[in-house]
C-alpha cells in the first residue's frame, strides 16, 4: 500500500482516463477558437478580497469553501474557486477590457474550494469557460448560449437541457428580492439552516437549495420574471425570439438563480438528467456590473463555465468514453542487439516524419514486445531480428486486421502512412524537381 495518498476531494487523472480529458479539452478550444474566442491563462491564486468583493461576502463560496492562506508579507492569498473575477483583474490589469472594445476570452484550468466531495465534484476541480466584454445586445447572450449547445453536441452528448431565466438588474432586483423574504419569512423555520441563514443576508440563494425537505417551499416562491423591470423584460423577450430562430431547446426556469453575486439579467445552466441533484455541467450568465465594482468602467459581459469532471461522467454514463488513449502508429518489435540498433534509427527518423512510435527497453521476449504493442494500442508493429537485418526488410502487422506483409527499412515509415510524396521530396533533396536535374 502507497505511504502516501491523495488529499480528499482531489483526484489522480490516469494515463487510461488522460485521453478522454483531452478529447474535451481539444473540443472546448476547437469550438471556442470557432467562435473566435481567445484563450487566457490566469495564476492559480489571486488577492482574497478579489473573490469576496466579486462573488459576495455572503455567498457559500466566500463563507465555506475558499482555499485562503497568508503568505510571507502577511498578504492573504486565496487559490480561485472561480475563474471570472480573474479574468474581469486580468483583463483591466492589462488593458484588454474597455467600454469602447469588444473582447472574447476563454479558459481552461483547475479551480479550488472546500465542498464535500461526490460524483462530479472534487477540491480541485477543472473548468473551461468563457467571458465577453462590451456588448449588452441579448443577440450576443443567445450566441454564448448557442455555442454552449454546440459544444456539448460536439462531444456527442444527449438527455441534455438548457434553463433558462433572467435575475433583473440594480433596478428591478430589490423588489424581487423584498418579495422572496416576504414569501419565506413565515416559512422559513420549518425549511434547512442554510435557508434560514440566507432569508436576510442572500434570500436570493434560498431558490438554489437542494434539500428534499425545502422543495415543497419552493416550488410556489415568486418568480423574478413578474418583477422585471421594462429594460430587463424586454432584454429577455428578445433572447428568447433569438434562441427560438436558431431552434435551441430551451426550458424557462423562474426558480434558477446562479451562486455567485454578481449576476444580473440572462442566468443558464445546461443540465444534464444523469447527474442526480448536483446535475448542471455548464452554467452562466450576464454580469453587467462586475468590471465596474472591481474598479473598470462600466462595461456590460456575459460568461459561462463548464464542470469538465461533470462532464467526464456524463460522457462515461452515456458510453461514449471511447477516447482513453491516442495509441501509437508504430512499433518495433526487436530480436538481438543488431536489430534494435537498426530498430532505434528508425524510431527516431519516424519520430522526425510526426510519427508517434515506441519499442522495448527492457529485453522483453518477441510474444511479451506483441502483447506491449497490442496493449499500446499500436497500429502497426514492425518485427526485426537477424535474418531482417542482413536482408533489409522485415514483417509489418496490422494490429487490427492481423494482416502481415513484407516491407523494406526503406519504405516502413513512408508507405503505410502516406508519406510517399515526403519520401519522394527527402530524396531530391527537398527541391521537388525545381533544380532542373530530372531527380524528381
């Protein structure tokens, strides 16, 4: 048994799992890149009253689950539990965010906070999301959307949903928010601690419980939309026409509210229905306010993020977990020391044609090398042993169809993956027949 293990709430990401993660990873920046999205990295630690001041002193968030710790100067650090306050700091820090601009970021990277862990949910958990700044047009809120749909359809998803709501502004969420205690005031005894605790400090976050017990209470609450204000009512009619033409299935949710302080008209999730409770894989919505109250100009944004390990279980409920590992193209498979001299200057020159290739380092016997190929999911293996090397060619399996045939040291690296014509150019010395001499 290891004398050491891995701290709860985080998680080892194997090599046989490596590949699934990637795959996400590979379609979030493809269909971010698509939209024209660029990317951002920001430091895994920040400031702690950059997230207190954004996410609200009275959220869960802030109250419970941050990760904060002094540093050598006394200086209180805390590592993010989000990634939109970092980049709101980022963006102002370095002049990409301005009233008069137009900026699409996106991200990719872990997150941290102090939460019970369950299927889904870690300590340290991963995140790809983006943040648009300078556009309070509901066109751009349907694009986000829309590209979120996009997405999860690119990883193959299914028994997926979006929900849909708008939390009003600075004007009309007061009201909302004096009917909601109003509503819960005379329930609120019989309803969970935490509920209790929200009616006066974020009633807002009741609607967000998830105890069996509060949902009865719930269920009959007021709904923001009947206390929008002409703006924000008119803002949400127009999103939905726009999701409509682009025919987005969408379902309205008067109950949805996001975590997070600092969200004002369009709040989403994408639920996915083989989760249980915890069962949003992306959520997000407008923060029109946020880059003012972190010390920017008024500039309007609209976001989303996306729960990669979520995500990972969906894709591995739904089978659709097939992408576990890249394999190799080629491997060489080595009898005597001759041939795996003659094994290893073909593996480097593969390599140098991008041809992901690997062979036996530890005087393993020719039936333990096949079993290592086949285990590595390679898709050719080239056997070489003495007779290969006094002849110059040897056998090529097909590890798929088991189709063997004779192949020369020449031509192994050209011929079964299309890399004739490289081969052809390598050999006129790269001129592809311009020099006149007839080589090509």
């Amino acid at each position: 048994m290891a004398k050491y293990t891995a701290p709860r709430g985080t998680k080892d990401i194997l090599p046989a799992e490596v590949g699934l993660w990637q795959f996400i990873e590979d379609n979030c920046r493809d269909i971010f890149f698509l939209y024209n999205y660029q990317e951002i990295r920001t430091p895994a630690f920040e400031s702690t009253e950059l997230f207190a001041r954004s996410i609200g002193k009275t959220t869960d968030i802030v109250k419970k689950e941050m990760y904060t710790f002094e540093d050598r100067k006394g200086r209180s650090l805390t590592l993010r539990p989000e990634a939109t306050a970092a980049v709101v700091r980022a963006g102002l820090e370095n002049n990409l965010i301005a009233p008069d601009s137009f900026t699409k970021l996106f991200y990719i990277g872990p997150m941290f906070r102090y939460e019970r862990p369950q299927a889904g949910r870690q300590r340290q958990f991963h995140q790809a999301g983006v943040e648009v700044f300078g556009s309070a047009d509901p066109l751009l809120d349907a694009e986000v959307i829309v590209m979120a749909v996009k997405l999860f359809d690119s990883l193959g998803l299914k028994e997926l949903r979006v929900d849909l709501n708008s939390v009003g502004c600075k004007k009309c969420q007061p009201g909302y928010r004096q009917a909601v205690q109003d509503y819960f005031r005379p329930k609120v005894e019989k309803m969970c601690a935490d509920c209790r605790e929200r009616l006066e400090s974020n009633p807002l976050r009741i609607l967000d419980c998830k105890e069996q017990g509060c949902q009865p209470f719930l269920a009959t609450a007021p709904a923001s939309a009947q206390h929008l204000c002409e703006e924000c009512d008119l803002h949400f009619k127009k999103l939905r026409s726009y999701l409509d033409n682009a025919k987005v299935k969408y379902q309205l949710n008067d109950r949805l509210v996001r975590g997070l302080d600092y969200y004002t008209k369009t709040a989403f999730e994408v639920v996915s229905s083989q989760l249980g409770s915890q069962n949003a894989v992306c959520g997000g919505g407008r923060y029109d306010n946020l880059v003012e109250e972190l010390g920017g100009k008024a500039t309007p944004a609209i976001g989303f993020a996306i729960g990669l390990e979520r995500v990972v279980e969906v894709l591995k409920q739904a089978k659709l977990a097939g992408h576990d590992s890249r394999g190799l193209l080629l491997y060489l498979a080595t009898i005597g020391e001759p041939a795996k001299k003659v094994a290893f200057d073909l593996l480097n020159k593969g390599r140098e044609l991008g041809i992901p290739s690997d062979m036996d380092y530890t005087g393993k016997s020719l039936k333990a090398q096949m079993k290592a190929a086949d285990r590595l999911k390679a898709q050719y293996t080239y056997i070489i042993g003495d007779d290969e090397v006094a002849k110059g060619t040897a056998v090529l399996k097909n590890m798929a169809t088991s189709e063997e045939r004779e192949v020369t040291f020449e031509n192994v690296l050209y011929q079964p993956f299309g890399l004739e014509d490289v081969k052809e150019e390598a050999a006129c010395g790269g001129c592809g027949g311009s020099c006149g001499n007839n080589c090509e």
